[in-house]
C-alpha cells in the first residue's frame, strides 16, 4: 500500500518513514523484514532521507540506528502527514506495526518462527 504517491519517492521511503513514526527507531534489516522489502532498497532510503536531514544516525554496537532529525524545520507537520496515513493502513499492519518486542524471550518459552513470504 503506498498512500503517498507522488509526495515521497516510493513505497519503501514511506515505509521507512511509517516505521520510524511508530517505533522512534529503526535500523535498515529491520525495516526490511517488517515490509517484506530488500534490506539494500531499506537502507537506500534511510540514506537519501538522512541526507535530506530529515533522519539522523547513530550506532548502537555494530547496528546504524535511524531516528528523526529534531533539527528538520518541517518534522511536525511530516509526523502528521505521516499519522494521517497510518490511519489509512489496514488495522491488522498498524497493531502489527506498534507490537515491539525489545525484551528478550524467558528460555524455556517455544519460539514460533512464522517467517511465511506473502505471494501475490
């Protein structure tokens, strides 16, 4: 779904900038395995929009981690652009989208790796 069509460039830079809005961070594997896109495709934007100056980097260990920039002159109205078309996005894609995981699993919990490509 790509409800910015003619605003941003693709697809994938309105999904890197959907998941940055929602989750304050992303780094470029992430992002790509969330929209079932290609981590170079991800990470191609992350950069274009880190040079624009609306993202910032930083590296957390091994991982460059994005976030936006609080110096972009435009990142409130950008953010409720970017609200307004969340709204837009399938209830299912958003909850899925707010769902973070950042603490690791109790050991004896079963891990599920439900990591099915959708076709089509």
């Amino acid at each position: 779904m790509f409800m910015l069509n003619g605003i941003l460039s693709g697809k994938s830079q309105e999904s890197v900038l959907l998941f940055i809005l929602v989750r304050e961070r992303g780094y470029g594997r992430e992002i790509a395995e969330f929209f079932d896109l290609s981590v170079s495709q991800v990470q191609k934007q992350l950069i274009k929009l880190e040079d624009a100056g609306i993202l910032v980097s930083k590296r957390i260990g091994k991982t460059l981690c994005f976030e936006f920039s609080p110096r972009y002159a435009f990142i409130a109205p950008l953010k409720e652009l970017l609200k307004a078309v969340l709204k837009a996005y399938p209830e299912q894609l958003r909850s899925k989208l707010v769902m973070n995981r950042s603490r690791p699993r109790k050991s004896t919990k079963p891990t599920e790796y439900s990591r099915k490509r959708q076709t089509g």
